[in-house]
C-alpha cells in the first residue's frame, strides 16, 4: 500500500529538485519504494488511494447500522470497542472482528463517509458532596523514556482524601475498567451512590434525550450490582 504521508514527503523532495538517491539516503527508504512514489502523479495517487479504499469491506452491508450508532452520539469519537459491543448484542454474531470494525471504520472516516465532530470538555461546578456520595474516576497514560507505556486508572472518594490508583500494560477495554472498579469497591469498603466517569466511552455506547445505552458487559456488571442491592 502507498501510504499518504510518504507520497507527500517524496513528491515535496521531487518539487525540490532532489534526485531519487537524495530522497532515499534522507527518508532512509528504499530505491524502489522512492522509485514507485517519485514517478506517481497526484491523479494518478488519487485513483490508486480511491481503488485501495473502496475494496470490498466485511462491514459493508452494515454500514448504516454503524453510522447510525455514530449518528446516535451526535458524530463525536467513540471507542470502536463499545461500538462493537452494542452492534454485537443488537445483531448477534458479526461479519469481523473488533479489529476488522476498527478498520473500517477507519475507512469509513478516510473516504468522509463518517465525519466526526471535534467537541470539547464541558464544565460544570459540582456541589458539595457527604461522605462516601460519590467516587470519582479518571484514566491516564504514561511513557517512559524506553518506550514503555503505562496506563492509569485513578479513582478518589468524594469529601476525603481516600484514593484507588493501578496500572497496567495495555489499554483499558470494558472488562479491565470493571474488575479495577470492583477492585476499588473492595479498597473503599463498599459502593457509593454516584460514579463519575471521564472516558465514559467505554461504558456508554449512546447518550440522546436521557436515553443511555451502555455498553453489554457494563450494563451485566450494572444489573449484578443492583441484584446484590436487593
């Protein structure tokens, strides 16, 4: 496949001058790849990029499923994970993987068939809580110089100074968020009546109108923990 950002660094060397052996030695890239990039023109780039896109996609007959679940969140980003989830449980079995789905919905966003919108955090001033209301809960990551990434997730009760933090290797999926939020229940010695979340999209597939439709195994984990209420 010709990648877009390589086209464009070549084709900006050629409009330079640089020779071909120039653009290899500087990119460190090999004569024939500088080779296949120098020599292609733009329309002739966008009827490669064009043919490689519209491929047959495993996900095309569900196409309107997936851009309605988008359309449902008012186009903002989502995690490919819960979009999975819910199309799973909606649908029964699908014709891919998460993965698979991740890619096309990757395509989906290349050819503009899906164009999500860039929101921005939304604040509010939140009132004075008692003890134990509510728990408040965050994600982060973090990298080491050597390329290790940790991720965080960080949980602290409201009016104290009690707080649950673990790391682990890979990125969050539904799952890990459930077992450490359980784990932190056990920390703090209970459950509080409130939970805010920061990344809810692992937890939430659609929010519209106080409509939520989480996430199937947030909302099994939700229902257990209402049973053991009773």
């Amino acid at each position: 496949m010709i990648k877009k950002a390589m086209f464009k660094q070549v084709q900006e060397f050629r409009r330079q001058g640089y020779s071909k052996g120039a653009i290899g030695r500087t990119l460190k890239i090999n004569p024939r790849t500088v080779a296949k990039y120098f020599a292609m023109e733009e329309e002739n780039y966008r009827a490669y990029r064009q043919g490689h896109l519209f491929r047959g996609k495993a996900f095309d007959d569900m196409q309107e499923e997936v851009l309605k679940v988008y359309e449902a969140n008012f186009f903002r980003p989502l995690m490919v994970s819960s979009v999975y989830d819910y199309l799973e449980e909606k649908y029964g079995t699908l014709p891919g993987n998460e993965q698979t789905l991740r890619n096309y919905v990757g395509y989906l966003i290349e050819t503009e068939t899906l164009q999500l919108k860039k929101t921005g955090r939304l604040y509010t001033k939140v009132p004075e809580l008692t003890f134990e209301k509510q728990m408040q809960l965050d994600f982060g990551r973090f990298r080491y110089r050597s390329g290790l990434v940790l991720y965080i997730f960080a949980s602290i009760l409201s009016a104290s100074r009690f707080k649950y933090v673990i790391f682990q290797g890979h990125p969050f999926k539904t799952l890990d968020v459930i077992r450490h939020l359980l784990d932190a229940f056990d920390y703090f010695g209970g459950r509080t009546e409130e939970i805010v979340i920061d990344q809810d999209t692992l937890m939430v597939v659609s929010e519209n109108a106080g409509d939520i439709i989480f996430t199937k195994d947030f909302k099994y984990a939700i229902e257990e923990q209402e049973c053991g209420l009773k």
